[in-house]
C-alpha cells in the first residue's frame, strides 16, 4: 500500500479532568439519619422484588374464615346470653357524676345491639335530690325508660332518637327561697341553660306525676303530663294539666301540642298554653321552631289580671305594682334571652306599647324595657307606690286597691304603708326608658313626663326625672337603696321656669287670682321599707320661691285682712292687680317634720309673714300668716291667718285676739329677710341677683337695723 492511501491514524484527545463536584455541605445528625432511611429502604424494596409470595391454599383460606366466623358466632351468642345488668353499676356511676346526685337503676338493663336501631329498656330508674334539699328523698321515679338509636348517624357523632318512652314517671321538684332548685343539674355552674334535646322521632310519656313547690315563688303545684299518639278526641298528642296554688290563690294550668310522633325535626313544633292564678289570666299559641330545642320559640301571648307584680309567682320576674292590666305580645326565646315584641295593651285607663326583654344566665336577670304612654291618668303612677288609684265613678282599681283607698280616705293621708318587697328589687336589675306624651287627672297642670330606671344589685335610681308643664319642668332624681338592711330614699327634684297661672289654674269671680314666675326645690332623704316610712323619718330641706308676678288686689288686701277694702274690690269685680314683688317659704326639714321658719310674701299693699310645720309622719300641718298692710289705715282688722289639720284637706281660719299695731312690722321683716340672701341660691343662683327678692332682702336689712339696734337698748 503506498504511503498516500494510507489513512491516517486519529490522535488520541487528551481526556479532560472530570469537573469537581462542590463538597455538600456537612450533614446534620438528622439529615444524615434521613438519608440512611430511604438509602435502606430503596435497598430492601430491591431486594424483595425478585421475592415472590406464594398463594395461599384453599385449605389455609378455609381455616381462616372458619375461625373468623367462629369468632363472630361466639361474640354473637355471648351478646345474646350476655348478662346486661353487669353494666348497671358503671352506668349507674356515669349518671350520678353527670348529674351531681345519685342515681340508681334497680331494675333490669336489657339492650339490643343487632339492628340498624339498636335499643335498649332501662327499669326502675331513681335520681336522689341533691344533698341541700330538705326532702332527702327521690327527685324522679322511672318505672322504664326506653330508649331506640340510628345507628349510622351514631357512627358519625350524631345524636337521632327514634324513640324516647317514659312509663309513670313521678316528678317531684322542689325550689328554696335562695332560688336553689332540684332540677338544676350543672351543680351551680351553668344556670338557666335552655334544655336540648336531640331529635327524637317519637316522644312517649304514659301516665307521668309532676309536684312542684316553689318557697320563692309561693307556688305548688300538682299535675299529669302525657304524650302518645293522640290524646282525646281533639288532634293533640301531649298534655299537661294540673292544679295547685299561688300567693294562696287557686293556680291551674294546661298546655297541649301535637301529636309526638313522627316529628320532623325542620318542621316547627306547635303548642297552646293556659294559665289561671286568682284572677291572673295568660293565654298563649306559639311554635317550637326545632323541636326539643328549647333554646327557642315564640308564642303570641295574652295577659290580664288586677296587678303586674302578681306575675312574679308565674315569671320569677320582679314587675312594679300596676293598676288591672289587659296587654300581649309576641313571647320568643333565643338563649338566655327573652323578648316581648309588639308589647301593648293597657295598664288602668292608661295605653302602654314598647318592648321588652329578659337576659338571663346572669348572677341577676337583666330587665331592659323602652316603653311609651299617649295618654297617662295620674291616678295610675299611685299603684306604683303601694297607693292606689281614685275610686270614683270611671276609674280603674282592683279590689285591693280599692281597700287601700278607702283607708288612706278614712285617714286623710296621702302617704301609703305598703311594704316594699325588698327581696324581689335586689334579684333583679333593669334598665327601663318610659315616656308619656300626655298626662291626665294630675294635681298640678302637667303635660308629659319621661324617666329612665337603673336598677343594679340593690340600687335603684330613677334618673333623669323629668315632668314637663305647659311652660317649665320638674327635673331631678331619685333614688332608691335596698343594698343596706333598711332601704334609703333620696330625691332632689327643681321646678323651673314655671307660671304660678299655669301650674295652678285657679279661676275665682271670674278671674284668675295671681300670675308669676316660680320656683322651688325639694331634697330629702327617708329611710323605711314603706312610702309613709321614708317620709316620716325624711330629713333635708324644701323651698318655694316666687320672684316676682301680679296678684288681684282684692286677695292682697285680704291677705293683709283689710275686710273691707278687700271684700269691697271683690263684689264689684274689680279685676285690677298689684305686683308681687317676691315670695319665699323655707323648709328645714328634720325626722319627718318640715319647719317653716321663713315665710315672706310681698305684694304692693301687703307683706305677709308667717311660719308653720308639716309633720309628714302623722300628714298633718299648721301654719300662721300674718298680713302687714304698708300703709297706715283706720278701717282694718290685723289678724292672723292659719292653715292646719290634715295636709290633704286642711281647713283656714283667723286666730282671733291677736291683732298686732302696724309698728312691729319692721321687726318682723327685719328677723324675717335677713337670712334670705344665704338660701336663695339652694333654689337657683339667679334667684339671689334677682332684683325683686334683692330690693326685699335690702329693704329689711335697711328697716330692721334701727329697730334692732333700739331694742337692744
């Protein structure tokens, strides 16, 4: 071959260094135990790869199921001959820790697990009392229960009942006056938690007692509660019925509903209640939404009777003492919560409308009502104060409060002397908004009032108090304490800006007798469980000021007891006036008693002077005005004036024999005035620049110095 066809031989490439691989970085113990595990792992897989498992022979299966299926058999048959009644201790152990008492079972536990509703029948069921009771009996006798379960919703934690029967069960429930009750099984931590149940599809009570005693309440009660299929001719198939009393009235009291099978538990349960105690009456339709669950329901409601307060026994609820009552409402629950929507009705002869609600689960259910009144009758707020209404023709009373009228009238007293139920305030707490937009039949010319109540642990306080007048107001508060053993009154209330024409619409030979501005201020405090006691025992102080006006001549000459001249003006019905120049009486007010020792009136031709007492103990007075006529005349008699007996009815007259000579004027106003400067401001601030009590307080200090200054010597 010659050397051109030769082919060339390739050269060989040097190989290139294999590039370096970073060193990783150093492992933590755990990284590299995890690293072991799966390099292990992948190496055994590996290996059992190539590994194949035999099949089993038949011979081997068929010993298998033969043992499986004899196991089933033996657990199936000792089921069956199983003896249930060894679980009754451990049930019995698991009922009384739930319910805080002991429970026992005395007769058979029988079960029947082989259904898709496994049931089971429990036999003479007895639950103790708890240990405060005074009855160390049986709360509950239970001749059997039976009970029957799905299984499936079982299995996911869900509860579907579908049969709940009780034969003769006998309830004895017991309430003491702590409000402690036997059937509170949450041993004092969960309170008035609704009851509910789950599902059940057919709820069955045969022939069931229930005794209630209530020490709070003043209640016992006796009835039968059933529940089948249908009761009595009528659609119903639960009932209970029973009777007993209340406060020592007759108490009845009958609820029915459906039929208790087959319920549909998205189906709303529906029910009718009746209640009579004395002569309360409540009626109520309403619906269960989720049946069992008593957590909620609504019922339209009806209710009438002589007084609110009776329905304490019924409710639990403390409710102010009312004149007869006819109103409803829609009832409804959720929770611890419960709700009257659309209240209204009429309370007396006064409409009443607003809401209200109850919270309970609370160390004290919370009252919370806004009510409104279009038209009050004064008459109505004197039952609020153990009073009561006027008992004439038209007006409405209960016969009990007709009683009460008719001894404050034999009395001549204003002041009642029922007790107040001092326990009921501090169970309670409220927080209530009233208004009434027009005011009928008062004393005084009053046109609206309004009021907000808080009530918390005891302590009651009615503010702000507000009564409105056709021009000016009454505002202030008052409270009440029923924290301490004797409950404490206090009230400060003020009239301002107020017409004397206004508040008092006095018509006299045909014309009014005074007009004017006036002012006043009363604070007090009482302590006593009673009205009557609270003000018998008040101390503080009250004043009355009138700054300025105009009165008619012929009552300032009276006043001054110029009988001629003022009997004169009044026959000719002369019209005329004379300016008040200002009017003040101070009351010091100490154990019921209010001393008057100031009492100035100053018109144009008069200044009247005076003193006197109001003994709100025994409600009587007496009083002494002297007229001070400023001018010197022959024809005049000057004699005392004197108002006393009864403050309801107090009669006037002229103390005879004391006439005085013009000249001890000056004194008197002198003795009289000095001091007013100091209490005008207990009214109002202004009231001491005012420059018609000013100019009088001035012109006594200008007239008694000298005369002072003379008697002295």
């Amino acid at each position: 071959m010659s050397e051109a066809n030769k082919t060339p031989t390739p050269r060989r490439q040097p190989r290139k260094a294999p590039a370096r691989r970073p060193e990783p970085a150093p492992r933590r113990p755990l990284d590299r135990a995890g690293a072991w595990t799966r390099e292990h792992w992948t190496a055994t897989r590996e290996r059992l790869s190539h590994v194949r498992l035999k099949k089993p022979s038949k011979k081997a299966l068929y010993w298998s199921g033969g043992i499986v299926a004899t196991l089933a058999i033996a657990i199936a048959i000792l089921i069956a001959i199983w003896d249930w009644n060894w679980f009754r201790g451990p049930v019995e152990r698991m009922a009384s820790a739930r319910l805080h008492r002991t429970v026992d079972i005395t007769g058979d536990l029988n079960v029947h697990p082989f259904s898709w509703q496994p049931s089971a029948t429990v036999d003479g069921v007895r639950i103790a009392n708890p240990s405060w009771a005074p009855n160390r009996g049986q709360m509950a006798t239970i001749d059997r229960i039976e009970v029957k379960i799905r299984l499936l919703p079982l299995l996911k934690g869900d509860v579907d009942l579908r049969l709940l029967r009780f034969d003769r069960p006998n309830v004895d429930l017991y309430s003491d006056a702590q409000g402690r009750a036997t059937w509170d099984f949450s041993d004092g931590k969960k309170k008035d938690e609704p009851t509910r149940l789950p599902p059940i599809r057919n709820f069955i009570i045969n022939d069931g007692k229930l005794k209630l005693r209530d020490e709070k309440r003043n209640l016992t009660f006796n009835g039968a509660v059933n529940a089948a299929e249908q009761l009595g001719a009528a659609n119903r198939g639960f009932e209970l019925r029973g009777d007993g009393r209340l406060n020592q009235q007759p108490f009845t009291a009958r609820v029915v509903g459906g039929p208790l099978l087959n319920i549909d538990k998205d189906k709303p349960y529906p029910f009718d209640a009746d209640i009579r105690a004395g002569d309360t009456y409540i009626t109520a339709r309403g619906a269960v939404p989720e049946p069992f669950d008593l957590g909620q329901f609504h019922m339209n409601t009806t209710a009438r009777g002589p007084d609110l307060a009776d329905m304490y026994g019924i409710t639990g609820v403390a409710l102010p003492n009312t004149p007869p009552y006819n109103v409803r409402g829609r009832l409804s629950r959720e929770g611890k919560v419960w709700r009257i929507n659309g209240f209204s009705g009429r309370i007396g002869d006064s409409d009443i409308s607003g809401t209200i609600s109850v919270e309970t689960g609370r160390e004290r259910p919370l009252l919370k009502a806004d009510l409104r009144t279009r038209s009050l009758d004064f008459d109505d707020l004197g039952a609020l104060f153990g009073g009561a209404p006027k008992t004439g023709a038209g007006e409405t009373a209960s016969p009990e409060q007709k009683a009460v009228a008719a001894t404050l009238n034999a009395q001549q007293r204003l002041f009642p002397d029922s007790t107040l139920k001092v326990d009921r305030i501090r169970a309670i707490d409220a927080d209530v908004s009233y208004r009434a937009a027009t005011i009928r039949d008062a004393p005084v010319n009053l046109s609206a009032a309004s009021v907000h109540v808080k009530l918390n642990d005891g302590l009651l306080r009615a503010d702000p108090l507000r009564l409105d007048l056709p021009k000016g107001q009454v505002s202030g508060y008052v409270q009440l304490n029923a924290r301490k053993a004797t409950p404490v009154t206090d009230l400060d209330l003020r009239l301002s800006n107020a017409r004397l024409e206004q508040l008092f619409p006095i018509k006299l030979m045909g014309g009014t007798p005074f007009t004017g501005a006036v002012a006043a201020r009363a604070k007090l405090t009482g302590t006593g469980d009673s009205v009557h006691k609270a003000f018998a025992s008040a101390n503080g102080e009250v004043m009355v000021v009138i700054p300025g006006g105009d009165i008619r001549e012929a009552f300032a000459e009276l006043m001054g007891v110029n009988v001629v001249k003022g009997l004169g003006l009044l026959l000719s019905k002369d019209q005329s006036t004379t300016p008040i120049r200002c009017g003040v009486a101070h009351f010091k007010t100490s154990g019921g008693v209010m001393t008057a020792n100031q009492i100035v009136f100053d018109t144009g031709p008069v200044i009247v002077t005076g003193s006197g007492t109001v003994n709100l103990g025994s409600e009587r007075m007496a009083f002494r005005v002297q007229g001070h006529p400023k001018e010197f005349r022959l024809v005049r008699l000057m004699l005392p004036v004197t108002a006393s007996g009864p403050i309801r009815s107090p009669k006037l007259g002229v103390e005879p024999g004391k006439a005085i000579a013009q000249g001890g004027v000056a004194v008197a106003l002198g003795a009289l005035l000095t001091p007013l400067a100091a209490i005008l401001p207990f009214v109002d601030p202004g009231l001491a620049k005012d420059a018609n009590c000013s100019a009088l307080v001035g012109q006594a200090r200008a007239e008694g110095a000298p005369v002072g200054k003379t008697a002295a010597r």
